[in-house]
C-alpha cells in the first residue's frame, strides 16, 4: 500500500554525519526522475540535422 497524502506535520529526525552525506548522494543522483538518455540511432541524428538546416 502506497501512501499518497503528504505529510500532515513536518518531522525531523536527527542524523549521523555519515547518514547526511549518504541521504545528499541519493538526492543527487534520483535513479527514478533522471533515467540514462536514450541513445540516438545515426539516422536519427541525421535527421535532427537536417531538420535544423532547412526547418521541420
């Protein structure tokens, strides 16, 4: 079961330097909002070319 309400009250919780540091390297990273970039075939790059030249 997944929660979808926020949170009705701010909590705080205290944390040990390592656990800082660690919780900061997670949020840089977001696995789940920053999927790797998909890689573009060369006839997709071609395209995106020429559409920059002479228009879409």
């Amino acid at each position: 079961m997944f929660m979808t309400q926020k949170p009705s009250r701010t909590v705080q919780a205290t944390l040990l330097p390592e656990e800082y540091e660690m919780l900061q390297d997670l949020r840089q990273k977001k696995p789940a909002r920053n999927p790797p970039p998909k890689r573009m075939s060369s006839g997709d790059r071609i395209a995106d070319k020429v559409a920059a030249t002479v228009g879409s």
